[in-house]
C-alpha cells in the first residue's frame, strides 16, 4: 500500500503575536474536494491499465472511493501463477510514478490527498473471464445452480467434475462462478509433528 498526499496551504499567522478567538469557518476542517468519481476513474484507468500490462499483469479491478478527506485508489492485478509481494511493490511503485507524470503534464487526476492501494483479488471475486476459470482449475466452483471442479479450459469453455461426472460448459452459457471454501476432513489432514514423532521413536528404538 502506497500513500502518497499533497498538503495544503497552511493558513496565515496572527500580526504582532496576538490571539484572537477563531471565526466558526476556521474552526470547521476544509471540506473534501469534490470531483465526478466516475470520470476521475476513468481517467485513473487510462494511465494505470498500461503500466499494469507492461509489468506483466492484467488489471481485474480499479475503484476510486473516499475515505473522509483524502481518496482511496483501490488496484486489483492478476496473473498466472499469482503475484507475490514484490510483484506488488514494484507495481505499485510504477503506478505512483505515472500517477505523479500525469499529474506534472496534464494537471491533477485528483485534487487533494489520495492513497493507492495495489493487490491481488481475494478468492471472493466473481469468476467472470476465461482466463479467472483458467487461473482455479481444480477448485470447487459454484454456477449456474451447480457445483462442481474445474477440471480444464479450452477456447469453447469449461469442463466441470459434477458428482463424478464431466460437464462442458460453453463460455456463452457461464454466469458469473464464485470459488467455493473447503476444508479438509480430519482424516485427510497432514500433520507435520506427527511424522517428526514416528522419526523420534525409530531413534529411540535403534539405540
């Protein structure tokens, strides 16, 4: 996360070092800018959605909200094989300096302060696009009334396990899936400390 700000004038001093009880106006704090945050996230879009490819990346989202005074650039990447921390550092530093060159040659994309905020799309996020169904073969899904596993994608579409069955799924017919949570039975899981002590044991028995 990457905050970046631009402060304000600093109001002026009192002559000869007197204080004077304040006017209402300057004791109320400045109100917040008010810009079209639909607009203003279309023109955010236009300069992030380049640097984001460039990088290697696919921008899944780019929200633009308020959070009191100060606005809050929200940026979603994605990629095969998922990002790491880095990916998301050296992305998000890109993205402030083209924020900050588009500001220098066309004026301000926002005025007053702003945080941006770069990361990966939590598990919530709708699979809308091939390449989203791609990125959870062989997790649970849920669509169009069915749960299943994804199993592969081609360009026609998925092919779901459904109850042990197959199931193709052209990519015209696919709503919107959601990735379902699993847990793992108790007697499936793996336990590290159990294995360390099957290995403790032989040892003692060979002394």
């Amino acid at each position: 996360m990457t905050q970046r700000g631009r402060a304000g004038a600093r109001p002026g001093g009192r002559p000869n070092g007197r204080r004077s009880r304040p006017e209402p106006e300057a004791r109320s704090a400045p109100a917040a800018p008010r810009i079209d945050l639909t607009a203003a996230r279309a023109r955010l879009r236009e300069v992030v959605e380049p640097v984001v490819a460039k990088a290697g990346f696919d921008l899944e989202d780019l929200t633009l909200s308020r959070a009191g005074r100060r606005f809050v650039v929200r940026v979603l990447i994605d990629t095969d094989g998922g990002i790491s921390l880095d990916d998301v550092a050296t992305v998000s530093r890109e993205i402030s300096e083209a924020l900050d060159s588009a500001d220098e040659q066309g004026g301000e994309l926002l005025a007053g302060e702003y945080q941006l905020e770069v990361g990966s799309p939590g598990v919530d996020r709708p699979l809308t696009e091939p390449r989203h169904w791609r990125r959870n073969t062989g997790r649970l899904v849920a669509v169009n009334g069915l749960t299943g596993r994804v199993l592969r994608t081609d360009e026609t579409g998925v092919t779901l396990d459904v109850d042990g069955a197959e199931r193709q799924v052209a990519w015209a017919d696919l709503g919107a899936g959601k990735v379902q949570i699993e847990f793992k039975r108790m007697d499936e899981a793996e336990f590290g400390d159990d294995d360390e002590a099957d290995d403790d044991d032989e040892g003692e028995g060979e002394e």
